[in-house]
C-alpha cells in the first residue's frame, strides 16, 4: 500500500511539473507575440532594447530570451540570429528578413565572394563555440557610439511615438544624415552626456538626453564643403546598400565590365594597378582618405586587385563605395550601367562550348555558356575554367596572349564531378577491371587508379594497417587476385609492383601449404607475451650497455614508467643511473674536450668526404645530440671548438674542384659524354674561378 501510494504522489508530481513548464512555454510564447513591430532601417539592438522595455527585463536577458546567449552586449554584426528568427512571429519576419532589413550584413556582404557571403551569413544565423565571431570577420567600421538625425529623432517620435537607431547613421567616419545632410549626434550637445554606445545596455526613446536635456534640430545651412558633400553621397549609397535598393546582382561582374571599359584591365584579365593607383589618387587626396577613416599605404600595393577582384577585393565597404562614386556617380547607377554596358570581346572563341565528360548526357554538346579566367604571366597565356551544369565536371584550357580560340589539345581535367565518381566506384563494385573502368568513364588507367584507391583508403580509416609481406597481406593478395583475375589490377590496389604479385602467384601453392602455416605458428607463439619484469632483465642480460632512454624505447614508454613506479626499488637495482642533466661550470675544460671530439670528427668527414660542400651544419649533425645543442646554445663559451669548425669549413672553390670527376662522371653516364660547356652548366659551377675551369679542362683531357 505505501509504494502504491509512493508511486501515485510521484505520477502526481510530474503531472503538476508538466502543467507548469507547458504554462512557462505559453508565457514565453505570449511574450514573444507582443514583440515590436520593427520600423523602416532599424538596427537590432534597437530592436531587442524595444522588447526589453515592453518585457520589463534587463538587456543580458533580453538578449537571452531572444538569441540564446550569455551575453550583456551585442556586437554589430550578432550571431546565433537562426534561434532568434525561428521564436518571432512569421508575420514580422520572413525567411532571412530579420538578418538583411535589421543588421549591417547588406552591406558588407554586397563586397564578398559568394564562398566569404555564405560564411559570413553561416556564422550570424548559428554559432560553434569554435568558430570567429561574424564581427572579427570583417574591417570594424561601425561607429562605436550609437549616432542620432536630430530631424530624423523627431520624425520618428511624431511617426511612430517613439524613437529608434538607424543603421545607415551608424558608419564610422560617414558623420552625415542621408536624408537632411546634417551632422550626426552622439552626445548631448548640452552636456555632453553619450546618448548610447555600441556594446551599451540604454538607449534613449525620445528626443531628449538622459539628463533630460531636450535635442531639437539645427537649423542652418547645408554646409557645401567637398569633404561633406563626399560624406553625404556616400552616405546615400549605404542607406541604398542597407536597404535592398540594387537589384540582387553580382558587383563583380559589373566591376569586371567597369575595369575593363575604364582601362583598368587587359583583355586576358590582367589588372592595370599602377594606372588605376595614379587616377585614384588624384580623385581622392591622402588627407581625404584619412578623414574617412582609411590608410592609404594600404591602397597602394595592388589596389585594382584589391577592388576589382572577387578573391581578393578588400572588405572595407567604404572603399569600394569611393570607387563607385568616382567611376559611377554612385550606386544607384550601377544597375543602369550593366543594362547598357557590353561586354568586351573574350578568348576561346564564340560559346558555348562543349562538355567532356563521357558518361554525361550532354557529352560532346555545347551546353557551357561562362566561364572563369586569368592570365598566367610565366606561360603567358591566359587560361580558362569551363564547368558543365549537367554533371559538374570542371575542366581548362588555355590560348595565347593575343589568339582568341579554343584549343582543345589544351584541355585539361580540374574536377570529374559527382556523376563521373559515382560511375566509377559502381564499375568497381561491379569487379571490372581497370582497363574497362577507363574505357567506360573516358580516363586513363592511371587516372582511375587514382581514384579507386583514394575511394579505397578513404573507406579504410579505422581499419588496421596491414603489414605488406605479412600472412594478412598475402592472404589479401590472394583474395584480390581471385576476385579480379589480374595481376596488373591486383598490384594496383596492394601498393605493389606487378613482379611482386606474379612472384606470390607462381609459388600460391607453396605459400598456402607451407610458408603461411608455418608464419602462423610463430606468430601464435610470438603472441605470449613475457611478463615485463622477465623482458627487462633478459634485454639487459642481452645489452648490458644500454641506457635508460634506450631501454624505454625497447620496451615501451608506458611499460617502462610502469616498472619504475611501481617497484622504484627493484628498478633502480636493476637499471643503469641515470644520466644526469649538463651542468658545466669549467667551460674551459669543456671546451679543450669538445674541440677534440670536433677535430677528429672532421678529420674523419673529410677522409670520407660527401657529394655536397662540408657546411658548419655538415659538421654538427655528425657529432652527439648532446654536443651539438652545447655548441648551438653555448658557443661564446666555446672559441676553440668553434676555431676548429670555422678552419674545416670547406672553401666554395675547394668544393668545386673536389666535385669535378663526380660531376663529369654523371654526365657520361646519362650523355656518354661530357664536355667543358656541359659541366660549367651545373650549378655548382656558376660564376666559378678560372683556375677551376683550368682544372675541368686539365681532367677531361686526361680521360
């Protein structure tokens, strides 16, 4: 009866649990419906501070309601947004709205590659503690005091009731309105009190300070100043940029028609940097540049790259948005410009060009209409990449500086894509051979061999390495033969040669008879193993001379720490001492010793002298461990060891004339032949003595 009773309270428990967390879930869920209506141009932080007002909350668990995060600020490009947009109603936001209409990232994404914009966007929309922050990923322009319109405040406050923070106000050294053309606020103009920051927890709601200092609109003339004419056309195009007002296009592709239209860019895609540097400097002055927040030495390595080039354009959206200013007008041209501009002529003929995948539908068809280039200065030619949308198969060619057609001797594979893959490994599976696996994909053998094995290894992670010549090996050998009938086949997927195979195949019924049997019983026997106190003794009876470090390596580093931990006493009985650690006080004693090692070492390195010049490391890798570290880390304590290593050093043209009947013969034997001209083409000759060239003819002639 009390476990009955013991067991209903417990049901009764969890029954009044599961009614409170479902009425928290309905709490949160009904707070989360009176979330704010989000106003035109509004920044996030905005946003949560509007919420945290209406909630009655601190701003960290605002942010915590809302994103998930132990966290007491917001940084101006957040993350973790995917948790945020998946709680709010789907009325206020659609898919990605809250991320382009509400944070910066339009803006600095508008200047990224496609790869760096899905980064970029991975790591505002969800978070790994082990990825960057999205705001370490970009140049850190937003201003760090949240900036106010006076006019704007006091539309939004008659508009709305209330007053929020724009982003396109919030742009570092871009100090002006887009809309009125006036100077932006941070502080009190009274008392100077800030009117919020960018890791603040306030912000202000109405059009006063929060000493209660009330922010009325200046009334003066718009200042006519090139400078802040400059800032408010640049400021127009961020509230563009901000607010969707380009057509979602790629800005590089019209750079690429810009560059090439301004004379910037060569037809095979070459960047004419130090033109381009030379007219932007002359638009924009040092000092312009300054006050807009940019260093201009950074601008002068490569800068029609830097702006011009997908891979490598800067992230510094202000930068770009210059250029536009002076090549363009601004950005609300850019959409007429690629409407009207047409592009220039381009290599490898008239498309589309053809795709040379065998197993894809569309083989040998003319189904590519784009591709990428570049222009390889050392080849000088300029190269293309052509990718068929049908199989993904990626591959090259290439044309001279100044020719303009398709060489298809020049075609070269960078991809096979998916399709080509599966293909293959479905043929393996079918236990084709390799050469039918080529004939049917279009590849060569090597080419499939490749791949298989790449397939092979890479389905082979966690196995355990096999040994080659051991009883599994062979036995694989076996296996692999029978199953595919080749020996050229099975050598490839063994690692082999095709001598080693056919050996083990002429002698199978050896091997199976006797070898295999007879590996197997000294493998089983090998596999009892001694107790270790028996090993330790029994290789010191072997190896009296060993030291420590060399007995630890011959058993084992854990078996080794083992023993001396658990039975110190018997071990030190048994073990050589220890050696102790160099302390040397009398470094002259050291010296006179180390420069006798050092002496007949050399001695010995010149009676056996090697093919390459006898260098000061030639000579310390040939001494000790011990005594090469003293000489590297203690020489000023050395002078005579050192003396001895500086006298051996072989002179440049001693080498070269010790080196004379290597080098000559090594010519005979791959030329038949050697002459004066041949010899004096090594490098080891270059800009020798004449004496030496004396003694290379003196010793051919004597042949």
């Amino acid at each position: 009866m009390h476990i009955n009773l013991t067991m209903r309270s417990i049901k009764s428990s969890r029954t009044t649990f599961n009614h409170e967390r479902v009425y928290l879930t309905f709490l949160w869920q009904v707070t989360l419906l009176n979330f704010p209506t989000p106003y035109p141009d509004e920044e996030l932080r905005s946003l949560i501070y509007r919420y945290v007002l209406r909630k009655g909350c601190s701003f960290s668990d605002g942010i915590q309601d809302l994103l998930e995060i132990n966290s007491r600020r917001i940084p101006f490009l957040p993350h973790n947004l995917a948790v945020m947009q998946s709680k709010l109603p789907a009325s206020l936001f659609g898919k990605d709205s809250l991320i382009a209409k509400h944070t910066f990232f339009p803006l600095f994404a508008t200047f990224l590659s496609d790869e760096n914009r899905k980064e970029l966007l991975a790591r505002m929309t969800n978070h790994r503690l082990t990825d960057k922050y999205a705001s370490l990923t970009v140049p850190p322009i937003i201003s760090k005091n949240v900036r106010y319109c006076v006019q704007c405040m006091h539309e939004d406050e008659n508009h709305f009731g209330e007053i929020y923070i724009h982003r396109s106000h919030q742009v570092g050294h871009i100090d002006v309105c887009h809309k009125h053309g006036n100077p932006l606020i941070s502080m009190c103009p009274q008392c100077e009190v800030s009117l919020g920051q960018l890791y603040g927890k306030k912000f202000i709601g109405s059009a006063v300070c929060p000493n209660g200092h009330e922010l009325l609109p200046v009334i003066e003339d718009t200042d006519t100043a090139e400078m802040n004419v400059l800032k408010l056309r640049i400021s127009k195009d961020i509230h563009l940029l901000l607010n969707g007002g380009i057509r979602e296009t790629n800005i590089f592709e019209s750079y690429s028609l810009l560059a090439k239209e301004k004379g910037y860019q060569h037809r095979d895609g070459r960047y004419i940097n130090q033109k381009f540097l030379e007219d932007f400097f002359k638009h924009y002055s040092h000092s312009t540049l300054n006050q807009l927040g940019i260093i201009p030495k950074l601008l002068e390595k490569r800068i029609a790259l830097q702006i011009f080039s997908e891979k490598n354009a800067t992230r510094n959206p202000v930068i770009h948005l210059l250029v536009i200013q002076w090549l363009l007008g601004g950005c609300q041209n850019i959409n007429d410009y690629v409407e009207t501009i047409q592009p220039a002529s381009q290599f490898f003929g008239e498309g589309p060009w053809p795709c040379f995948n065998k197993i894809c539908k569309m083989y040998a068809q003319k189904v590519i209409y784009s591709y990428e280039q570049h222009y390889c200065s050392k080849s000088k030619r300029v190269i293309g990449k052509f990718t068929c949308a049908h199989c993904q198969m990626k591959y090259q060619a290439s044309c001279p500086d100044g020719d303009s057609g398709f060489d298809i001797d020049t075609v070269k594979v960078i991809e096979f894509g998916s399709l080509w893959h599966d293909r293959l490994i479905k043929e393996y599976h079918m236990k084709k051979s390799i050469k039918e696996i080529a004939r049917i994909v279009g590849a060569n053998r090597s080419t499939v061999k490749k791949y298989i094995l790449l397939y092979i290894e890479s389905n082979a992670e966690h196995s355990v390495e096999i040994v080659k010549g051991s009883v599994d090996w062979v036995n694989k050998l076996y296996q692999t033969y029978d199953q595919l009938g080749s020996i050229y086949d099975t050598s490839i997927l063994l690692h082999t040669s095709k001598r080693v195979v056919s050996k083990y195949i002429k002698n199978k019924e050896l091997y199976e008879r006797e070898i295999i049997p007879a590996r197997n019983e000294a493998a089983a026997v090998t596999e009892v193993e001694l107790e270790p106190k028996t090993r330790l003794i029994k290789l010191l009876e072997d190896n009296p001379d060993l030291s420590r470090s060399d007995i630890r390596k011959a058993i084992g580093s854990k078996v080794f720490s083992r023993l001396t931990k658990e039975d110190s006493e018997w071990s030190k009985s048994i073990l050589p001492r220890a050696d102790p650690p160099f302390k040397s006080l009398k470094w002259e004693d050291e010296d006179k010793q180390l420069a006798l090692v050092v002496n007949r070492t050399c001695q010995e390195l010149y009676e056996s002298p090697p093919n390459k010049q006898i260098k000061r490391y030639t000579i310390l890798n040939k001494l000790s461990i011990r005594d090469k570290a003293r000489l590297l880390n203690h020489s000023d304590k050395l002078p005579k060891t050192v003396e001895i290593i500086e006298r051996y050093l072989e002179p440049n043209e001693n080498y070269q004339l010790r080196q004379i009947p290597h080098i000559v013969a090594l010519y005979r034997k791959h030329y038949a032949n050697a002459t004066l001209p041949m010899v004096l083409k090594n490098r080891i000759y270059e800009n020798c003595s004449q004496q030496v060239i004396v003694r290379i003819k003196e010793y051919l002639q004597s042949l």
